[in-house]
C-alpha cells in the first residue's frame, strides 16, 4: 500500500459524507462532555473536565466504531452494549469510604450517564444528547442547592474553636449539642501555647448548623468560634 492508495481511500471516504459526519458526532460528544467535566471540576471532583470529556468521547468514539466495523455476519451494538459495564467498572473506582462517609456516588452516576451522553451523540441523536446535558446540569448546580435551602439534606460541617483548654471547649460544646441529640465528629485538637484550638464536624440540615452556629458564638467559654464550611460529600 503506497501514499496514492491511501490518498485515494481517503478521497473516496471523504466522499460518502462519513468521514464528516463522525467528525461533528465526535466534536459535539467532547463538546458536552467537557461542559459536564467543567462543571465536576469547578466543585473539585476527582473526576473532571478530561476525565468526562475522555468517557464521554470514548463512548461515541465505541458507537461509531460498532457501527463502521460491523459485517452482515456480527451484530453492530454488541462493541456498544460492553461500554455499560466498563463506565461501571470506572464508576466503581470514584466510590470512596472516608471519615464514615461514603462519597463519589454522585460522581459514579455522572460517569455513567455521560457514557450514555456520547452514545447518543455517537449515535447521530444530537437533540437526545444536549438534552440531557442541559438535565444533568439542572440537576449538579440546582438541585444541591434547593436540598440545602430546604433542609432536604443533612450536611457535615466543620467547626474550628479557641479556648483555655480542650476539656472545657470540649464540655461547653457538648453542653450546647445536648437538645438537638447531637455529637462531635472527627475532633482534632491542637495546642498553640497560648490557646487550644479544637477542630470537629457537626451533622444536621442547614437550619440545624446555623442554630448551632449562633449558639456557639454567644457562648462566653470560647475565645474564637470559625465555621470551615461543610465537608464536601455526595
């Protein structure tokens, strides 16, 4: 085979229309991914903007593939169908156990439907595809939101406070958890040599952590009352 040959295949590929169209399916599968992927990104998630761009790439990459590469004797989803199991395989590998807190499910399934994304896009089903990005994106930035305003969502946050002494921070803290039943998570101490500070993570619904913050700064035992935020979970 000589570069004649080859130019000649080219030409005649280019021809028929494929070569075009499985660049545009190609390029909207990247395109939407990455939207996802930036969003993943932008919250700090392990798996971001190349890592959803890649799966989602690779799964219209796989379904065009399954199509171009089958025979009359082969059946064309079978390269499609084995993309579901290896996007679980993946997903599988964001689910982490940490702090007692499982995460990265949010993640997994994010995973799981940009696979389904890129097949649709693959597929030549564009409308289907940026669709169900615009979903997906409704559901990453919106809907967090609306279970924390709502107090649909337990959140775990930090809190970091100065005192005298661990014991009694620890005491006062105890003392003001004691109505809403609940109890110091986690909890780190460290001693500066002029006050103690104590780390911890409390768990209740936004409306429950900001009770619990207000109580903590009209206390009078602690020098320093600090909300680090929530720890990040899905």
């Amino acid at each position: 085979m000589n570069w004649q040959h080859i130019h000649a295949l080219l030409q005649r590929e280019m021809a028929t229309g494929i070569v075009e169209n499985s660049l545009v399916r190609l390029t909207l599968a990247a395109i939407l991914g990455g939207i996802i992927g930036t969003e993943r990104e932008l919250r700090g998630r392990p798996a971001g903007l190349r890592t959803n761009l890649f799966i989602c790439f690779g799964a219209a990459l796989f379904t065009l593939l399954s199509r171009g590469l089958a025979t009359e004797s082969s059946e064309y989803t079978r390269i499609a169908s084995n993309i579901i199991p290896g996007i679980g395989f993946i997903g599988a590998g964001s689910i982490l156990h940490t702090r007692g807190l499982t995460s990265g499910l949010t993640t997994a399934a994010t995973m799981f439907v940009v696979a389904s994304v890129g097949m649709a896009a693959g597929g030549g089903l564009y409308l289907t595809a940026i669709f169900s990005t615009g979903i997906v994106l409704i559901a990453l930035f919106a809907l967090g939101h609306i279970e924390v305003s709502f107090n649909l969502k337990n959140l775990l946050v930090t809190y970091e406070i100065s005192g005298a002494s661990a014991e009694e921070i620890s005491n006062e803290v105890n003392r003001i958890l004691e109505p809403d039943h609940r109890m110091m998570q986690n909890l780190v101490a460290g001693n500066t040599g002029k006050h103690v500070r104590l780390q911890f993570d409390v768990e209740g619904c936004n409306r429950e952590q900001q009770r619990f913050l207000g109580r903590l700064q009209s206390s009078p035992v602690f020098g320093s009352v600090v909300s680090l935020g929530p720890v990040e979970r899905e």
